[in-house]
C-alpha cells in the first residue's frame, strides 16, 4: 500500500498538459467497486471533494482605503451590521455570525434574525453596494469622526475571506426529546424525536476522505466560495484524537480547517447569508479540496462511503446545552440520507441542514477546473496535527474570581 | 366522481359571525376538512380548508360562498417556493408533515409539491435562506 504512484510535480505537469484523470469523492467509490483500489489507483490521478453547509466560523477581512482627512476607525457598520475594527485604520473584520445592531434578537421568541455579517459577505460578493456607517475618537494623526458612504467590493483595496473553522469532518445528528420545539443552529427541532437534523456531506466532505490528514495540510489550494482559496491552519476545535472506525472515520466531529481566499475571486451562489430561526445568522459555504492520490492507501480513504460513515446523535434539549456527553446512538450516512433513522425505537424523519446537491455540484466543478489547466495542486507546507498529536478540545476550566482576584 | 382542493377562505369582519362554510355540507353535499382557522385583532377571519366532493359542487359551493362575501383562493397561491433563493439543503424536509417538501433522488434537490402543503408554515420557520414564503 506505501509504494508512491505519483508526485505532485507529475500530477501538475498531467494537469498543465490537460492529461489529468479526475473523479469525484462520489464517482471513485463506484470506480471502487467494479476495479478494485489497486487498479483504479493506478488510474486516477486526483480525487475531488465538496461540501457546502452552514459554517458560523467565517468571516472577511477587508481594508477600504483612506480617507481624507484620514481617519482611524474605532466603532464600524456594514449595512447595520457591526464589523470589528480593532485593527489599523481601515481595516475590518466582519464575522458571519454577527447580527444587525437593530435586531430584535430572540425579544420575541423565536427570533427571526434577517440580517447579519453572512448577508453582508453575499451581497458585498455579489457586487452590490453596502452602506460603510464608521466612527473614530480623533487623533493627531487621525482627525476624522465620522464617515458614512457606501462602498462596494470591487472598490475596496484587500478582501479576503478568513474562516477560523470550516468543513467539519463529521458532526452530530440533533434531535430533541423534550416536549417543546426547539430553535437551534442544527435548525427546527420538533418535540418527543419529531425529526433529526445532520450536517455533513459525507462521503463527499474533503476531511472524510482524507481522515488521517496525509495530504490535507497548511498551504492546500482549494474551491472556495466559487473561487480558490487555501488552507491557512488547522481549525479551531480541531479534535484529531477522537474514537474512529476500522476505515479510520472519526465517529464524532473531529478535524476542522481554517481557509482563505480572495473575496474578489468569488460567487454570491457559493457564500450565503442565512437565518437559523431562534438562533441566529450565519452563512453557508461552498469548499471543496482535491485530493492527489499519491499512494493506494490515499485512493482506499477517498472510496469511503455513507455507510462507513457514522454520527452521533444527540439530545439538543439537554445533553448538547448542558454538555453532559450522552450519545443516543449513532446513525451512518446511508441511513440519513434515506430520509429515516431509528431512535430508541421511533422512526424519526431525517433532513441534511447541507446541501447535497450543491456538495456534488462543487466536486465536479473542481474536477472541471483541473481537467481544463485551471487550478493545478500545492504540496502542503505543514501537516494538520493528527490523532496522535495530543491536539484535544477540551472545555473551559472555569476558575472562581474573588473581589476581583482570581482563586485557586 | 369526487375530487378535493385546498382553499384560502378570508372573512370580512361583518361575516365572522355567521354560519357561512358549514353551508358547503348543509347545501352543496360537500365534506371539508379545516386544517387551519383564525381570527385576526381586526376580527378579519382566515380559515384554510380542504373540500372534498364532486368537482360541481365544489365550484357551485365555493361561489356561493363568494356571493356571500368571502374572498377564495386556491392554497397553492398562498405558501410559495422562491427558487432562485432555494439551496437545496433539506432543512424544511424534517419538518414538512406531509412530504410536501422532499428531497429528490438521484439530484437531491429539494422539491415541493403544492398538492400535498397543508399550510403550516413549518417550512417558513426551518427556510435558512427565505426561500418558502407565506402569504396567508
């Protein structure tokens, strides 16, 4: 299984040459199965992968030029949505999580949370003006108070996303055993196991065909937002040690990757403001990562299937809030995507909050750019901690504080 | 030969009162069955019902009905899919009640099938992106 079939270099050079041979995380299971690994390794030179779900963790950065006089922004807002400005003059972050500063909230519950940070990104990408409302407390060299002007993407000096966690690689199955619904970020949860809400692409997710992390890594080239983006590090919540399957599946959230990539380059189709009733904003997120098949053992992660793939599922009503840790009993992707799942003994609807469609359909447009010449592949310049790291995400030790002093 | 449909009654104020859609069974033979009805601050009334007979009476109690003064409309106007705001994720597939809303296979697009929406809006409090809307 260790023996190199091919570099990068030699993929490159296949790809330059409009030679590669491309398949989907979808077709090569399929190829799998009618040629065996061994053959089809010898084949395929790249695998792709997709996903394309609610991804809270995101965000962009973005600088808007100065102003004269200039100005040193304290306190900014991007269609009423604050960006944070806790950084040189000019530059901003918005998070996608971020809610408009005249939001209701959940005053009335369940809120329903219109407009945020995610919205921004999407009609900022989709060429539209954005309201720029900014303020500063004046200094010697910074003069300016105030600022009010719409801007638009394609005037801004640098925009670029930086999303600190993406493309979990499995998350849990939510449901909710309490007598009342729930509104939750895993989305509308009815009572007494009225549905089950997943969020995975599953065989199709770029960290599910790549489980141990041999050739995901920093400086990985990747589909972004419709455009192409990098992997910048490892994501917060990285979690590698968790237990995995004989195939090495994590059967938990487990690694998480953070990404970057020039907002400019990108498509309001692929990045989109959401609403989560109850809970609040956020934006979906088109990410795909190829995948060289440089050894057999890389090709035989790439095949794996729904049902090798399996999640937790959990009680949102107490076990997720409270973190108590109970696991209900796990449920495969298979499973899932027939649309029923069992659950102590009830059969319970189950709905993706990711879309499968639109995970496919980035697959096969990064196969579209590698076949074309447009989008060759980088060799990683560090490797994600893996299981054996001792990378672990742990909860807060909270500590008492005393009068303003912290006790042990 | 006996069909059904599904129609949006609404009530002026000066009409909640009366005995009007029970006139369906009374006079026109008709079942119905009312899977939503409310009235409003302004006493305006709202009720969705489904009626199920032949397809004359139907039509003969549903002008009645307007003749009175009640304003009808077909379901199927009132919950709406906006595709171009749809990304397919399948949130609002767990909660539909009648499988309305699914997901099609082999494309895992979601689908809705008007025909089959009882109105409860369920979809519209699940939709992340807007895409199902309620004009009722």
């Amino acid at each position: 299984m260790g023996e190199k079939l091919r570099t990068y270099e030699e993929i490159n050079e296949k790809i330059r040459q409009g030679k590669a041979v491309v398949v989907t995380a979808e077709e090569v299971i399929d190829l799998v199965e009618e040629k065996g690994v061994e053959k089809v390794a010898q084949e395929v030179d790249v695998v792709t992968t997709g996903t394309f779900g609610v991804m809270c963790s995101s965000g962009a950065f973005f600088n808007i030029g100065h102003t004269k006089p200039r100005m040193k922004v304290s306190e900014a807002y991007l269609n009423g949505v604050m960006a944070y400005s806790g950084l040189a003059a000019v530059d901003f972050y918005i998070g996608a999580a971020q809610v408009a500063q005249d939001d209701p909230l959940n005053k009335i519950h369940p809120g329903e949370f219109k407009y945020g940070g995610g919205h921004v990104i999407q009609d900022l990408v989709a060429g539209k003006d954005v309201l720029l409302e900014a303020y500063g407390y004046g200094t010697d060299c910074y003069p300016r108070r105030k600022l009010v002007t719409w801007i638009n993407l394609a005037d801004l000096n640098e925009a670029y996303l930086f999303n600190p966690r993406n493309a979990y690689q499995n998350y849990n199955v939510a449901v909710n055993l309490s007598s009342k619904t729930l509104y939750t970020y895993m989305g509308v949860l009815l009572p007494k196991l009225g549905n089950a809400n997943y969020s995975s692409a599953g065989q199709l997710s770029p960290l599910l065909n790549d489980p141990f992390y041999r050739v995901i890594g920093v400086g990985t080239r990747i589909f972004l937002g419709g455009g192409v983006g990098y992997v910048a590090w490892q994501g917060t919540q990285h979690n590698p040690g968790v237990e995995r399957n004989e195939r090495g599946i994590p059967k938990d959230g487990a690694g998480t990757l953070a990404v970057i990539g020039d907002l400019k380059g990108m498509n309001a189709n692929w990045l989109w403001g959401v609403s989560m009733r109850g809970y609040g904003c956020s934006m979906a997120v088109g990410l795909g990562v190829p995948i060289p098949i440089l050894d057999e053992e890389t090709l035989y992660y790439c095949a794996v299937k729904d049902e090798d793939i399996l999640a937790p599922v959990i009680d949102y009503s107490d076990a997720y809030p409270n973190g108590t840790g109970e696991i209900l009993g796990y449920a495969s992707y298979a499973q899932l995507r027939q649309g029923k799942i069992k659950i102590e003994g009830k059969e319970v609807p189950a709905a993706s909050l990711s879309s499968y469609s639109r995970a496919r359909e980035i697959a096969l447009t990064l196969k579209d750019w590698i076949q074309k010449g447009d989008f060759t592949l980088t060799q990683p310049v560090l490797p994600l901690p893996g299981k054996d790291a001792g990378a672990r995400f742990h909860n807060l030790p909270e500590r008492p504080v005393n009068n303003g002093r912290v006790g042990r | 030969m006996n069909s059904s449909q599904k129609v949006v009654l609404r009530f002026p104020p000066e009409l909640v009162e009366r005995p009007l859609v029970c006139e369906l069974a009374l006079q026109f033979g008709l079942h119905f069955n009312i899977m939503r009805a409310s009235i409003s601050p302004h006493r305006e009334g709202l009720m969705v019902i489904e009626i199920i007979g032949e397809k004359k009476k139907q039509e003969e109690g549903l002008q009645f009905l307007q003749e009175n003064g009640l304003e009808v409309e077909s379901l199927s106007q009132d919950i709406k899919m906006v595709e171009e705001r749809c990304i397919h994720c399948g949130s609002c597939v767990g909660v539909c009640p009648t499988e309305a809303l699914y997901v099609e296979k082999p494309s895992y697009l979601v689908k809705y099938d008007e025909t089959q929406c009882i109105a409860c809006e369920m979809c519209v409090l699940a939709c992340p992106t807007h895409a199902m809307e309620a004009l009722l």
